[in-house]
C-alpha cells in the first residue's frame, strides 16, 4: 500500500510570530489560575542564570508572563514540594517534574562520558551520597567544602562528586539557599512512579522534540534540537514520529515543524508589553530571535564595557508582538535606572515607558530615571511618558 504524503502547512511570517508568541505564553489571556507552575509546564524548561539586576532571571520569566507575580511564590513554585526539578536542558534549568523519566536518555549519556575537567578522589563519591542519606538535605559546603580556592571553578572534591551525582540522577537540586543549591538524594525528592530510567533513549528524544514543539508553536529542526539542547541528528532520528506537523514558513530557508493544535486555532488574544531576560525562552536562540522578529541581540554582560553597545544586561522591550526596543536596567535605592535604552522608533516611546514603569512597581521601586538613549531626541519624551504612567500608577 502507498501511503500518500500530507500536504505541507504553509504559514506566513506574521503567522508564524503569532504562533510562536501564544506558544511561550505572551499572546492571549494569562493563566493566573495556574501560577508559576503552570508558566513551567506550559514553557518545560526555565533557564536558571547568576546574574541579578531587576531579579534573577527564573524570576523574569513568569513575571513577563503573568505580570507582577510575588517573587516569594517563584521560589516557591519551583522548590517547595516535588512539582519540579534542576537539570541541564537548554542550559542549567528548571524542568516539570513531569519530565524526569524524559530525561533518562541524558542521565545515561552522562554516566557513559569520560569527566575531563575535574579529578574526583577516591571514595569521595560514596561518601557524599552516605552523607546525604544520613544526614538529608545539604549544600556543597556543608557536605565538606565548595571550592579548594577562591576561583570558581577551582572544585573542592566535595563539589565534583555531588555535581556528578546530579548528572547521573542520584542527586537532585531541591532548594536555593543564598543562590547555593541544597542537595538531597532523588529517591526522596522524585515521586516513586516517577523515578526511573525505564524508557529508551527514542522514547525519550520523542518526547522532547514533541515537548519543543508545543512550547515553541513553530521552529526549524535547528530551533527545535536548542530547546532542550538535543542534537541535530537526535530530531532527525524521531521528528517524523513526534506528531508535529512539517510546514513551510514565508522567508524561512529552512524546513519547519509545527504544533498541531497550535494550528487547528488561530492564535489571536491580548499582547503582553514587557521586559524580557536575555534568557527568556521565546529570545534565548538568537538565530530564530533574528528570524521571527527580525531583531539582533546578544548578552554583554561578559563583553568588556568600552566594548558594550546596549549594555551589562539589555532587557529587550515586548510590545504588540514586535521587539520594540532594549533597557539596560539597574536598581539604585528607591529608582529603578534605565542607564541605557534603545529604541526602535518613536513608536516604541510608550511601551517602553510602560515596561518601566510596571517592572519598578514589581520590584518595590518607586522612582524612574532614564539616563542615556541612543536617539537623544527621544529622552525627553520618554521621560515625560515615564512620568505620566508613574503618575497613573500611583493614582
């Protein structure tokens, strides 16, 4: 029997941002009712980062999304009870804990992989997990020591050890303490029915690929092996079986697949206008940024400062569906500073002064200052519009 092949889905470009923004959870009503949980379900991956201006930026993303959500409930979400756990994914991130069998396939590889960076000691290993069976939850210097010296990434045995038991999957991350993981032993912190390494690494790539379609709407197999950092060949081994749809995509060079329910209704809904982290799942690929939107960022925080052209930590500016513009943000006593901004156009003057003045509201500040803009002409209005929504605010 010959089986005839679907006909492609073709998308325009405008479509294909629209699918893409109520994909991540920035077109169409907030679901308030879910919380932060329900942000870490709908996006599977929360990127995990150091770096803290406005917030750290596990706490950017749900904001962005749901709006001045309590910070203390992020954490909350994230650490209390057994509703989600730490893993490399995109990079260090927070995950469902839904998702743990999913990530067996990782686990395996980990263990199977020589460790070139780090000697561990002898017996070292053992007598973390004793430890910590003995003991309970604990941090890398409560287990005996973080760091053999003051460099960070001078690893104390200790470090090596409980680290490598987190890649294998014999230790979870089950608090932040200070920005300091507090680990504890998987089998007390994963549900039984959950804590195995049962499915075979197709399954497991499988779900992921499917996963990163649902929450990107729309993405070249590249777009998709980023999302949980697969590789290439990976999706390709499985994306004919993942259930996304192939399409074509108007000014893409490249194949495409598609979330099929994000097809079967139009994406249409309320736009979000806000800040976003750098490492905001919907921006974090900077090729696809590019693509979709049509908009060049990158983080300049490691770039030296005479050498920075938006910024430590630019925060683009979402509004209407488009990338309006970028805030480099700063906290200074009661101000939140806009130290520099980039705008797109006069255009962008009021959204941008709206993503100011909501991010300062969320962050307890009760002042606004705009120092450098790129197009001077513009300062002045965006100040005085800064003003007038500082005002309605506090009305």
């Amino acid at each position: 029997m010959t089986t005839v092949p679907r006909p492609t889905v073709a998308l325009s470009a405008d479509e294909a941002r629209r699918i893409a923004l109520r994909a991540q959870g920035l077109l169409g009503a907030p679901d308030r009712k879910s919380g932060v949980r329900g942000v870490l379900r709908h996006l599977g991956a929360v990127q995990l980062d150091t770096i803290s201006v406005l917030a750290r930026s596990h706490e950017l993303i749900p904001y962005a999304r749901l709006g001045a959500v309590d910070r203390q409930s992020v954490e909350q979400a994230y650490w209390s009870g057994t509703h989600a756990f730490e893993y490399w994914s995109h990079a260090a991130c927070v995950l469902p804990i839904e998702e743990w069998p999913h990530f067996a396939f990782r686990r395996r590889a980990y263990r199977d992989r020589p460790h070139w960076n780090h000697q561990l000691p002898d017996g070292t290993y053992d007598q973390v997990i004793k430890q910590l069976a003995e003991e309970g939850p604990l941090t890398a210097t409560e287990l005996g020591g973080a760091k053999r010296t003051s460099e960070w990434w001078d690893w104390s045995g200790t470090k090596v050890a409980v680290e490598r038991a987190l890649m294998y999957g014999e230790v979870v991350c089950v608090e932040r303490r200070g920005w300091k993981r507090v680990y504890d032993l998987a089998e007390r912190a994963v549900p039984p029915a959950l804590l195995h390494d049962e499915l075979d690494d197709t399954e497991c790539l499988r779900r992921l690929v499917r996963l990163a379609g649902q929450s990107l709407g729309v993405g070249t197999r590249a777009d998709i092996a980023d999302y949980h950092r697969l590789k290439n060949e990976q999706v390709e081994s499985v994306i004919d079986d993942s259930g996304l749809v192939p399409v074509t995509v108007e000014g893409w060079s490249k194949p495409a697949w598609a979330d099929p329910a994000a097809l079967a209704t139009p994406p249409r809904g309320r736009h979000r206008t806000t800040l976003l982290s750098p490492f905001d799942s919907l921006i974090w690929d900077r090729a696809r940024t590019e693509r979709i939107f049509g908009f060049t960022h990158r983080l300049e925080a490691y770039v030296p400062k005479p050498k920075r052209i938006h910024g430590y930590f630019a925060m683009p500016v979402l509004a209407g569906g488009r990338l309006v513009g970028r805030v480099d943000p700063a906290r200074q006593g009661a101000a939140l500073v806009a130290r520099q901004v980039t705008l797109e156009g006069p255009k962008a003057v009021t959204a941008v002064a709206q993503a100011l003045v909501e991010a300062a509201s969320w962050v307890g500040a009760t002042q606004v200052r705009v120092e450098r803009v790129d197009a001077p002409d513009l300062r002045e209005p965006l100040t005085r519009e800064v003003t007038r929504a500082l005002t309605a605010a506090l009305r």
